[in-house]
C-alpha cells in the first residue's frame, strides 16, 4: 500500500476576514453586531479586514 498523500490546497482559510466588497458578508456581519451595512463597510476600510478588528472597533 502507498503512503497516504498529503494535500497540496495550503490556502489559509479567509474566516478571519471580512470581505467588505461582499454583500453577503457584510450583511452577516452587519446583524450579528447590529450595525448598519455602511457601518461595517466603513470599519473595513478603517482598520482592514481582520474580523476581530472590524468587530472591536463596531464595538462588539
């Protein structure tokens, strides 16, 4: 038997992220903080797109 191969994806995962030119994502993150959608957009391009950023400066 052959040894099991390893997977070559070694793309990080973007959960930590928020993308702010999808409306999706804003609109989640827009109700789980309670904010307004320019809300999120404007922390997004305030601090970048680190979630725990835009969520700490959206005062969650």
């Amino acid at each position: 038997m052959a040894a099991a191969k390893k997977t070559g994806r070694g793309r990080k995962q973007d959960r930590p992220r928020v993308a702010g030119g999808q409306k999706y994502e804003v609109g989640y993150e827009s109700k789980k903080t309670g904010r307004s959608a320019s809300a999120v957009k404007k922390a997004v391009k305030k601090v970048g797109n680190n979630r725990k950023r835009v969520e700490k400066r959206l005062g969650r």
